[in-house]
C-alpha cells in the first residue's frame, strides 16, 4: 500500500462514510472557492468575508462547538 502524502497517519482510514463525505464536500470548496482567491486575500491583508456564506450553508461554522450550545 502506498504511503499518502497528504494523510500519513491514515486517518481516513478511521472516519465514517460520512465523515469522508463532509471531508471531499470541503477538500472540493477548498480546491474551487478558496485557493483562486487565497493568495490575493493574503497578499492585501484581508480575510475573504465572501466565502463566509457558503461556509456556514455548508455547516462547518461552529461544527468544533459542543451540542449543547445548539452545534454539530
């Protein structure tokens, strides 16, 4: 089995199918929304407010936060 060099530890290998769903949702907003702009953003010293939006509609705001406080 080749070693991937983007998990070398093989976490994957312990997540959900849903967990690895959530995971290829964010690896493909992150390829198509965030990378062309990134640079930009960083090079002006801004943060990119307009992905915020697609951020929380995908559910990744406050996906870190217990249930308690109404989170993921």
């Amino acid at each position: 089995m080749a070693l991937n060099p983007y998990d070398l530890f093989d976490v994957r290998s312990l997540l959900s199918d849903e967990e690895r769903a959530v995971q290829d949702t964010v690896a493909r907003f992150t390829d198509e929304r965030v990378r062309p702009i990134i640079g930009d953003a960083f090079d002006q010293g801004r943060f990119p407010r307009e992905l915020v939006p697609e951020i929380a509609e995908m559910g990744l705001l406050g996906s870190s936060l217990p249930t308690m406080y109404g989170c993921a």
